[in-house]
C-alpha cells in the first residue's frame, strides 16, 4: 500500500535519509563504483570478487523487460481472490522456476469484506447523492474494466446503516478534536467527514468512534490530492474529481493481517476468532469519497468557518457544522474468506545455507495497481531474474536468498504477515535481514530501515548511479538534503559519514518483520519527481504510469540496481555488515527528543495555566464566537531518565569496541576476516535485532514486539520510536512512561552484552 | 485608503501593539479610569480637573447618531469631484459650525483620472471578455446606483492598449521575480497578472514595468479576500466572485499627494508639472479584477506549476505561462483636473493657541465607502460634537485643536498632502501632534505611531473600556499579544511596561505629517474582529457595515472615546507628554535588526557560493523542468554600525536625563509642573520630531525627510524603519548604507541634543 507522501506546507515532503561525502561516480554507465575500493564485510580478496558479480549483476536488470511485466501483471484488476491475481502469481512462480530458482506458491485463508451495498447521501437540508463511481477515461484503456474493478471503499469497514448530522474534522487526528473542543462544537451522534493525509486512514474512523461519531466519511481534498497539487489526469499526473482513494481502515496499529487469527498463520486448519471478536474491525461505518462527491457535502455545512489550517482547496467557504448538512451513510460488505497465494523462491547458500537474506514486494493491488505495487515488483522480478544469470556464470550465494512476491498486502499487510506467523520460529532462527520495496518513481532513493544496517546501506547508496545526474544516489540524496535543510542540519548532512537511515513505521510488508519478529530490515523506493494522483484508483495503470511515473523504467532499473546490490552484498558477505556506532548515535537522538518531548509538555501545561488565571482564552477572542478555554492540567512530572541514558552509555561502549574490533579486522589487509571463523560471530550479529523486542510487545499491543521501532498507535504507518515510551508520554500515562524507561533500558543492556559478545566472538575469530 | 489587513499563514495577521500591566476598567461603562490616577504631563491638580472633563467627554460619543451620519454620508457614491463628495463637505462643515467649531472648506484642484475605456480580454487560444461589472445585490440598497459608481480601476495608470502572453507573478513583489528568474521565465514584453496582497497594490505594476512587462493586471484572489476566507457576500462579509478592489497605483512611496505639484499646495494658481513630466503615474497600463474575471485568464496559462507558495483558491491548476494564453488590455482616462474640499474647523488654544494638536480622517470614498472612511469619520464627528458640548460646559482647551475632514485620500493622500503642503511653514512651527483614522471595526486597538508617544497613547488605552470585554482596551490587547506570541515575546508583553506603538509606513493621511513635516502623529483603529471583503468596491456600503461591519457601533463608540481621549489630553496637558526613554528602546531593536539582515545576508550569499560549489542546484532538482542556478555572489562587506551604536548610546543617555526631570517634577508632587513656566519645555519637545527629518530627505525621494520612518521602495504601505540604511542593504548598496549609517547617526545626534535642552529646560523650569 505504499505510504502516501503527502505535501503539507512549502514542498512536497520528500522523505530522503542521508549523509555526508563526496563520492560522485567514478564512472558514468553501469553505476559500478570503483572495484577495487573496499567492501564492508569482505576481505579484500573476497571484495574484488564481490565487485566483480556486482558489477555484472547491475548490467542485467532491463527496463524493456520491466515495462512487459507491468503491461502483463496491470492488465487487469488483480485484487485478492481475483481469478487474475491468481493467473498473476502463478505466471510469477513461472518466471522464478524459468530464471532458476528454487519456488512455490504457499497459500492461507484470510478474511476479505467486500461491497455489497455502499450509499453516501445529503438527504437535508437538499438531496444530494454521491456516485461512487471512478467514471472511465478516454485513452486510458483498463479504465473501463468496470466489471472487474473493485468498488471504491474502505476494507474491514463494519457495515451500518446511519444518518446524523455531518460534522468536519480535517484531517480527523487527534489534535483536530482537542481543537473541536475548544470551539464548543461535540461529534456524538455524528457522522464525520475527514479528509485523505496527516494519518494513515484507519486512525480518522477510530478517532471518530472514541469520540462518539456514528460514521465516517473521508474524502480526498484537491488541496492534498488533486487540481492544487497540478494538472489532474488524464491532462497530467494528479487526482481527478471523482478519483477516489480505496484503501484498508483495518486497526492495524492492533496487529495487521488477517482479522481472525492474531499472531498465528492463517492456514486451512488454523483457529480462527469468531468475526465479532475480531479486534480490527472499525467500530463505525466507513466510506472513501471523491472531491467531486464531497462538495456538496461540504457545501451544505454551517457553524464556524473553519480554522485557517483546515481550509483545503475547494471553491467553497470550509465550514464545521455540525449541520445543518444531515448525511445517510451505509456500508454492507460481502464478509466472505479468500485464498490468498504467496510466491517464494529460494537460491540455496553455498556455505551458510542457514542465514537468510530475504526479499518482499507485493502483487496484489487495489485496481490495477501499476505504480502501486507493480512498478516495483517488476524490479523485483529482474533482480531474480539477473540473479539466475549470475548462477548460470557461476555465482554462488555464501547464504539463503528468499525472494517472496507477497499477496493481499493492501487489505492488511496480509500475505506477508501470514507467512510470518506461519514461519516464525525458522524466520527467528535464520533471517537476517528483510529488504522491501512496494513501489516506485523518479527521484531521489527514500531508504528506511534498521539503525544497525546505516552504514551498510549507505555504502550501497554510494554505488548505484542516478539516472538523471549521473551522480551517485548518495550524492544526490545528499545535496537534495542540504538543498532543503535547516543551517543545523545542513552542518550535519555536510560532516556526518552516513546519511541516515529513516525509522520504519508500518504500511508495508516489512512490519511482521522488523516489529513481530525482530528481523532487520530495510524498505526502499525512489520518489519526489513523479507527481501522484491515482494512488489506490482505478487510474493507477499502465498508461499512467508510462506517461507520467517512470517512463522509461530507469528508476525502475536504479530501484533493482540497489535492491539487488544490498542483497548480493549481504548474501555474500565475510562478516555480515551490522554497525552499531550509528546506531547507538541514532538513538541518542531519540533520548534527546523525549526529554524535549516531556520538557515542552510541561512548559505548555505551565503557560496554559497561567493564560487561564490571566484570562486570556476569553479575552482574545471574539464574543460573537463560542470558544471554550482548555482544561486546567498540573504540569507532567519529571520522569527518571537515567535508566535510558545509562543503557545508551553502555550501548556507545560496546559498540565503539566492537568497531575497534572491526577495524582491526579489516585494517591488517583484511586477513582477518577468514570465512570460516566468522560464522559464530556471524549467527550473534543476526540476532542483534531480536534482542531489541521483548515477547510481551508493546503495552496494550502485544504483537508490536520490537522496542525501538512502531507504527504509532494514533498516526498509524508514521513511526513512533522507543514507542512504550513515547505515547505512553504522549498519552500523559507517567507511570507507565517511567516503567517503560526502565524496560527500554533493560533492552539496551541485552543489546550491549550481544554487541560485547560479538566483539569478543569477532577478536577471538580474527586474532 | 487604510491598510488591508492581509491573512498570510494560519491566522488573520490582525496588526496591534501592546505591552504589560494589570489594569482593568475599575468600573464597567465609561470606561473613565480611576478619577484620582495621575497622568503624565499634568500636575495633580490639573489631572483631577483633567480627568473629570474626559470622563464627561467619553459619555457623549452617540452610536446613534454614528449610525445616522454614515447612512448619510455613504447614500451615495462620494469620490473626489462628484456632486455628493462636494454637498458631504458642506454638510460636514454645516455640522461643525453648529457644534460650535470655527470651520472652513480649502479647496485644492488635482490632477484625476477617471475610466474612459477598459478591457481585459483573453484573445487566445480561446475567448473571453472580462466583465469589469460589479451587479447589483438583492437586498443591498444602495449597489444598485450605477450611474454614479466609479467603474473598476486603477487610478494614475497610464493609458495604453497592448496586447501580449500572459504570466503569472504571484503577488508581484521583488521576491516573486526572482523566483521566475530561478525558473527561467522572463515578464519583458508580457502582461503580468497578479493577485493582491503582500504589498501596497502601487508597487506591483512598478516593479513589472522595471522587468519589462508591457501591462499589469491585479486581482483578488479568494485566498487572501473571497471564499476561502469566509462567506462572501452577501451571505457573509467576505468578497464575492465579482467583487473588485479599486485602489491608486500612483508611485505614491516617490511622493504622494496631485502628481503635477510635488512638494506645494495645489493651489489653484499653483505652478504644474506638464502631464508627461508627472513621475508618479505608472509606467504600464494597469487594470483590476474579481476573480470572476481572473479565472478564465489562470485557467489559459501553461507552462510550470506555480511554487506551492504561490497557489490561490481557484478551484484550478496555478500555471505560471507564459502563455499560451495572449491578453489583451486596454485602459483610457479622462485626464482631467478636479476639485477637492478639504474640511478644517478650530477650536482655538486658551493659553498656548500656537501650539497645535491635529486630528483627520478622509471622507472622500471609491464609492459609498461606508467602512473606508466613514465608520470612522462618523467617530471623528461624534469627538467634534462632543467637544463642541464640553465647550458648552466651560471646558477651555489650553492649545489649539484642528479637525480635518480630507478629501481625496483615495486617489493618493490628495487633500491631506496638498493641504500639508500649502501650510508647511505654519505646520512647522505649530503642530505639535497629528491623529488619524481612517477606517474602524470591531476587535482590538490597532495603534500604530511615532514612538516618543508610545507611553502616552499606553496611558489612554488603559482608560478606554473595551465594549465586548469590558476590560480596559490596553489589557484586552496585552492579552491578545500574549495569545499569539513566541515565548520571547510573551515575556516582553508581560514584563515591558509599555506595549509597543508599531511605525508607521504610508496609505493614509498622516504620512504628510510624519514623514514630509516630522510632526509627531498617531493612527488608530479598531479590527480584527470583522470580515472584510468588500474594501473599495461597490458593496463598501451601509448595508454592509451594519450587518458585518460594527453593527451597532459600540466600537464606533470606543474609537471617538480612545481618539478623543488622545486629543483632549494632548491638548490640555501642562507638559505635552513626550517620552524618550521608550523611543531608544526601540530604535535600538532597529538597530539590532539591521546587523542581523547584515548578517543574515552574509550567511546566505556564502551558503549559496558553497551550495554553487557543490552543484545543489542542479542536482536536487527535476531535470524534465527547467531550473536555473542563482548568480554567484560576493558576501556584503562588513559594515560601520559604529555611529549609529554611538548615537544611539547617546540618546538612551539624554532620555534618561530627561526622564529623570520628568520623575522629579512629578515626583515632587508634581508642584513642578507649574504650566507657566514650560512654555519653552513644550515648544522645544514639539520640535523633537523636526529634528528627525533631514531637509534633502531620503536617498532618491527628497519628499520623504523622515529618517527613522518611511514607506517601503518596494512595499509600499509597509514601513522601512531606518529607511536610509535598510533599504541600500536591503538594495545591496554597501557604500550608500556605510554612509547612511554616518547620516543617520548624525540626525539621532541632533535629537539627543534637542532632548537634552529639553532636560535643561524642565530643570530649570521645575526647580
């Protein structure tokens, strides 16, 4: 489902991780970098070799044959239970056979709702109804395949039958209802309208229903998604008026996947919750609508103009209500099971068979789904498909490579998650490191990932070559950071090695991964030069993409240059290319974060207080307006801290000394880094990740395992790090946020012993 | 003319100045104050007698009779030369005379073209003629009388009939075109259409004729004035889709006032310019619009996007062009010669008639103008019917008041500048203070002046009674500036005694008296409480203001009091109530502001070297678009702030000498203050702003001889504090700014000196 970049305020809010160098490439054409530089991880010898199948294997990857499987797999709508994304996934597993690889297709049993009935209605103080319709295009040819096309709605949608009175929320996160409340203005009773961005969508429903609403509307704005942005298709790439975002709403910040078996795969004989106990659900209807359907809506709205920041970009005056706009909202879903089909295709490794290097993008889309997922699952495709070239010249993996093509990803995260489930134990025993992509444009390389492995993928950045500047990504990503940076970031883009490495949040299929069974993990994609308008509709297609994602295929090309490159290097690696001196500098920053976090709360509720005895709140405002002051609340307490910052001490040590180590290894010619002696250090440096989860997960969501990475329980796939922490700060439970600082800190201390064994592990092995 | 307020970012950026205190009304109605306070400048004795003359002066301001004089005066359109602005100047010195004031009309004959022919018209690729038309509205009485409205245009542009590309310039501020440079889009031979807001309208067809530009169209967007605002009217206040803002487009920051006698009264004997010779008319034809009329014109526009900075509210793409859409624009004038009624009436001074204190506001409308001017003229006439009362009563003040009813105030500053003009010498020696309004609401004070009245006009906003709040208007303000300040600020506003009175730039009638004639002057005005979309249009009428305006006048009502206020104290007082102390305060912020834009400047020049250097700007863009890098610049030498640090070291000195005087005398039980004696202290503090002007005025307009304030070159409305120096910075003149800096230095010298003798002469009168 490709998290939505979303633009609010000067620019597009291009997501890019970088850092400092100056690297240009040495050589324009095949990005190959210099082959006799160094290689984290590899001897020298074994570095040269490395370079030398790298090199061979970026060559490979060919935009013609990317723009044939996205003509093939887009060609018709291939959602879930669809008789096309099976034909899809069994003309993949084809592919891998055909290309060498070791692949079959696994398959589970997932609940999928879909439309039976759906109806949006402006039934007072006019009659208005809404089409929920995606008309067809003229020149876009699998725009009409109407019959096959799945209705514009929100999966796992309760269904209901309501009509209230209308009330607009903006975005319809949290700070958007605390600002309701200061205008006097309730939702009880009501169903609300939000508008697409600032959330993933499933928080606005839920939001909603904590707040008593009845149902919810969410549309998209041209302001975010449409004529504001630039031109709409089919004229350009942006969202037409009826365009209509689709798109899950189930609680996956819970648990993603499928509803009824929590933390177990969903195969044909597992135990499943009865529906009503499916803790994912929405607790109130929800409907996605065009701007073209909610204009009328909108209009028909009155109360309070709304605050400045919530004006979008319709020729209308944006106001609240509630009314006197009355709305008949209904959602009846068909509630049925569907199969579901996984592709997975191994190489076998050569020398550690049992280390895995895994891979994932999905195949399933909401339509037809070109750019989302199908732009960047062709790159997939010829990655595996170059690497069965590479086997044929000779190749030979040290470790497993697990390609997966994963399926009912968009409803749930749900193929990936099942198959997680399913293989947890042998996932927690192997894998190493995840590596995802889910789609792809022209740009600069968004990277996310694990902390641990930022200096790895920063090397990897170095030697891919952008296709427009002919400089490497890293370079480019670098200048694009100092382009847009405060003074004090510019300083660091400019002085720091790495760039980094983004945290991960959820919205894609690394999320059983990284946060249910603690594997590192990276998730890539290019992006910010290609306008996107058609996410999650039935324009995102082929012609689309062709005419305005990535034309020619180049990032695609760059896209499987640098997957494919990460995963040879960690297939291939002496010593697998963990790092914790960047890791431990990360977290540190998110120490300072939460003492600022805190520091400011208790600013705040001091000034807020003392506002209140000044009487502010009713002075500064018009009296011909209702604004209610906000609640009197004594300051949050001081927190103890100290537990964390010990654990980060500790971490900085073991981590500095493992690098020590490192470079002692690597420093004498290399010879240290003899293969066979490696593998014990090896196996303790795969399980770095696992001791940053703790089995009990997170407070309230036991699922969320990892402790430094979540998606955030109210912003969904936004990233909340050291999660138990943060909300429970954020939430103003200060118990718990101590409590919780004392258990991060304990997680940090198993990290420190593993890094301490590892360094020990590594000196042994290297001396 | 009054200032717009403009909304840019999150809230209505209402403009008002304030400080610290805790005073509120000790009384609801009245808003008398406590009869027994001191107030500076009066012996203790005299503020008892004082504050009983206010207290029955503020009882008497009649919302009533505001109510009835605006029906009144806007029944019909009003601009200079009609009919109806010649009878309302006759009425108005009818009324005068029957409050007991020695009243006369001055006449002064100007330069003022009216429309003969207008047109915009899209001539390809498709066709469409601009209405022009501003229709009728049901229930709006007086939108109908046509034949006596002024068209839509832009007074004192030339003529001219062009036909050209068109190009989007945002607002068309210095700023915009050189973001068209880094786009690579040139305006010569073009017609540039630009939407209001961000600077006094006068400059946007300046600085396209600078680039090249060919013709100039000006619009209202409904971001900044129409439907994304609030509703339009006339369901709500805001501008509807036909709603255009007339306005002057007269070079007026060269010099205001009749462009054929720069410098001298228009009289009618007066020596002229020829037309051609007249600098202040446009160099371009320029023309307003609604945004009716602009749509179709943006919607013709290819070519990039425009910067999300720059999108409006039309529900369209922003494109920049040039082009393809050709325009064709077409202004003729009337060029002829009008006559203007300046309204001057008397109350002549009991013990020191040569000293004057003055008070304006225009009556002269672009049509019925009941907001702009007349919501506040009718306050002006309620203060003069009400001093007429207190005369009655025995009241006897000491110096001469002047009330002044200007006319031609629209079509720039005419009767106010002809009139300053023509009694320069008289001006010179007599006034000692000039209060303007020009247009009043609902919401908070807005005071803005010269800052040695800063303490005092604090001191007559604590006695004036907020109508909604009750609270005192100067403690209502605080805690409106606390609301919306930074933390910094918030600590000032709580701690300085005094708010700050902000500068004044130029657009109303004070700018005569500040910055030609150095006579102290103050502008105040009610806002931020009510919509406004109908500035200089049609629908600027009764109806209008007393549905959205201040309905009921109770603000009508503040303002006569708060203005009033300020004119009998000033009037009365025993020692007029400079203060200096307040004065070097806040010219050393000036001070500290221009090293840092010194500074600022010199960071950014060396950035963007360095950023040159590293190729950023071909690099973190879209290469399909076309981006051009910004010129490689020297960083800005480091300047001599020596003489201005030094000077203003010795003001702060001589301020608090003075105030030291002032506190002893007043200490003293203010026995000292024994008016006799400050006869020679009074006179010499009225020369305290003389002393800050400089005969050969500014660098490149010697009209301008203030040199602490100045309307912005390039702003227009907007002040330029230190202009001299400020604007060679910001003009990257090095050597002009050094020397300013001497010059400047030299003029805060001089009224160190000034202020000085005045220490002197308190002394010695005092002792």
């Amino acid at each position: 489902m490709r998290r939505f970049i979303l633009s609010v305020g000067a620019c597009l809010m291009v997501i890019v991780w970088m850092a400092q160098g100056a690297d240009l490439m040495p050589a324009a054409g095949g990005g190959t970098g210099d082959s006799s530089a160094p290689v984290d991880g590899f001897s020298p010898d074994s570095a040269r070799v490395e370079r030398d199948w790298e090199g061979k294997f970026r060559a490979l990857p060919s935009p013609a044959n990317m723009r044939i499987y996205m003509q093939r797999i887009s060609a018709r709508p291939h959602h879930v239970g669809t008789e096309y994304d099976r034909l899809n996934a069994e003309w993949i597993l084809s592919q891998f056979r055909e290309w060498g690889w070791d692949a079959h297709i696994e398959d589970f049993d997932v609940l999928f709702p879909t439309p039976k009935e759906r109806a949006v209605e402006l039934v007072s103080p006019t009659h208005f109804k809404a089409t929920l319709e995606e008309p067809t295009v003229k020149d876009d040819p699998t725009s009409d395949q109407h019959a096959e096309q799945l209705p514009s709605y929100n999966a796992y949608s309760i269904d209901g039958d309501v009509t209230a009175s209308l009330v607009y929320v903006n975005y319809g996160i949290p700070e958007d209802y605390e600002q309701l409340d200061r205008l006097g203005i309730s939702v009880k009773g009501a169903i609300v309208i939000a508008r697409y961005g600032m959330s993933w969508r499933g928080i606005k429903p839920k939001v909603a229903a904590e707040r008593g609403a009845v149902g919810c509307i969410i549309y998209s704005d041209p302001h975010e998604d449409g004529y504001f942005r630039g031109d709409v298709f089919p004229t350009g790439p942006w969202r037409p008026m009826e365009g209509v975002q689709r798109g899950s709403v189930m609680d996956m910040v819970l648990y993603p996947g499928d509803p009824l078996t929590p933390g177990v795969g969903a195969t044909q004989d597992a135990k499943r919750l009865p529906l009503a106990e499916a803790k994912t659900l929405t607790k109130i209807p929800v409907l996605p609508i065009s701007y073209g359907d909610a204009q009328p809506l909108l209009a028909a709205l009155r109360g309070p103009v709304a605050p400045e920041g919530w004006r979008g970009s319709l020729a209308l005056t944006y106001h609240i209500g509630p009314g006197p706009a009355q709305v008949h909202l209904k959602v009846k879903s068909n509630w049925d099971t569907k199969t579901l089909h996984d592709v997975i295709a191994k190489i076998p490794g050569a020398d550690s068979p049992e280390q895995w290097i895994l891979r994932g993008n999905h195949e399933d889309a909401w339509v037809n789904g070109a750019e989302d997922p199908v732009s960047a699952l062709v790159d997939e495709m010829e990655e595996a498909r170059s690497m069965g070239e590479l086997l044929k010249q000779g190749w030979k993996p040290r470790r497993t490579i697990v390609y997966c093509v994963w399926d009912g990803e968009e409803e749930g995260l749900l193929g990936s998650t099942e198959w997680g489930e399913e293989h947890a134990d042998e996932l927690r025993r192997h894998a190493a490191v995840y590596i995802n992509t889910d789609a792809n444009g022209r740009g600069y390389l968004s990277a996310g990932g694990s902390h641990t492995l930022e200096k790895f993928m920063n090397g990897v950045e170095r030697d891919i070559e952008d296709p427009e500047t002919k400089l490497s990504v890293w370079k480019r990503s670098q200048l694009r950071l100092i382009a847009n940076a405060t003074p004090e970031e510019r300083q660091e883009a400019r002085t720091r090695p790495d760039m980094r490495l983004s945290a991960l949040g959820s919205g894609s299929d690394y999320t059983v991964f990284v946060d249910h069974l603690g594997v590192a993990s990276l998730n890539l994609g290019f992006e910010g030069e290609d306008g996107g308008g058609i996410y999650h509709s039935i324009y995102d297609d082929f012609y689309w993409y062709t005419h305005f994602g990535d034309p020619d295929f180049s990032y695609g090309r760059a896209l499987a240059q640098t997957a494919g490159t990460a995963v040879l290097r960690l297939a291939d690696a002496d010593l697998l290319p963990f790092e914790f001196t960047d890791f431990a500098d990360t977290i540190h920053t998110y120490d300072e974060q939460l003492k600022k976090l805190l520091k400011d709360k208790q600013e705040t509720a001091r000034e807020r207080n003392i506002e209140l005895d000044e009487g502010v709140f009713t002075a500064a405002v018009d009296p011909k307006e209702t604004h209610v002051p906000p609640e009197r609340e004594d300051p949050p307490p001081y927190l103890n801290f100290a537990p964390l910052d010990n654990a980060l001490d500790a971490l900085t040590r073991s981590a500095t000394q493992y690098q020590k180590a490192l470079a002692k290894a690597e420093g004498n010619g290399g010879v240290g880094l003899a293969r066979a002696s490696l593998q014990q250090v090896n196996q303790t440096l795969i399980e770095s990740e696992r001791r940053l989860t703790r089995p009990e997960g997170l407070p309230g969501r036991p699922w969320f395992q990892h402790q430094i990475y979540a998606p955030g329980f109210y912003t969904g796939y936004d990233v909340k790090t050291l999660p138990a922490v943060r909300e429970a700060m954020e939430q103003k439970k200060w118990k718990e946020a101590d409590a919780a600082l004392v258990e991060v800190g304990k997680v940090l201390d198993a990290e420190s012993a593993l890094i301490l064994r590892a360094y020990q592990e590594l000196e042994n092995a290297t001396k």
